[in-house]
C-alpha cells in the first residue's frame, strides 16, 4: 500500500511545466509513488498560477485539472476545515491559506505534506511531515 501524502500547488506546477525538468522530474516520481491529495484550494490555486503568472490556454488549464482530479483525492472545503485551520494557523504561526493547507492534509490522514513553501522538517499534531522535496 502506498503513502497517503498531501501536495501542495507548488508541486503540480513544476509538474506541469517542461522549462523546469528537475522539479518535474521529481514532482512526477512523488505523484507515481503515492497515493496523492489535493484539496479545492489547490484546484484554485493552479488556476491563479496557470491564468497569471504561466498563461496557458483555457483547455489546457482543464485537462491539466481534469488530470490531477483523476489521480488525486480531493479535500472539499468545509466549516469544519476553516476552524481547524484557525487553530493551526494561531498554534503554528503560519498565514491561514497555508494553515488550510495543513488542515486539509491533516483530515485527510496524510503522513507527508510536500511543499517548497512551508518549513522543511517540521512535524504538526505529531503526525504530519512537511517536505520540500526540492532540497
């Protein structure tokens, strides 16, 4: 069985771009490795990145989606979510979306949260990682 880990939107956009061979080459081993998950403010996220600062056409942007909703669980957001990542947020001094992101890997039973923007190492409510697998 695999790890049950938890991606953050940096990792699917280096996965995603070709300009970026190593980050994708590793984002690529990740996704092919475990049992990934994502949450909608993920999904949000890789549209801002994919509309903004790496325009892609609007076709593209969907089936990229579209791909990454196939392989991955996807977290809803809820109120339950939203009081969770309070609490992170004032426990761990993180800004609340990444808060959210915490949360959402918790409640999801993830081991690992890999991430290029959160604090490689560290270790929330004992039981979630966070990597940054670019290091």
């Amino acid at each position: 069985m695999k790890d049950k880990v938890f991606l953050d939107t940096n990792i699917l956009i280096y996965y995603n771009r070709s300009d970026c061979l190593d980050k994708k080459q590793i984002s690529a081993s990740i996704i092919k490795e475990h049992d990934c998950v994502i949450s909608v403010q993920v999904i949000n996220e890789i549209c801002n990145v994919l509309t903004k600062k790496y325009p892609a056409l609007e076709q593209e942007i969907e089936l990229f989606l579209i791909d990454m909703i196939d392989i991955c669980e996807v977290v809803q957001i809820s109120s339950r979510l939203a009081f969770l990542s309070l609490k992170l947020h004032f426990k761990y001094k993180t800004s609340y979306y990444d808060s959210l992101i915490l949360a959402a890997a918790l409640e999801s039973n993830c081991s690992i949260l890999y991430s290029e923007d959160l604090q490689h190492g560290q270790v929330i409510e004992n039981s979630l990682k966070i990597v940054n697998p670019f290091v």
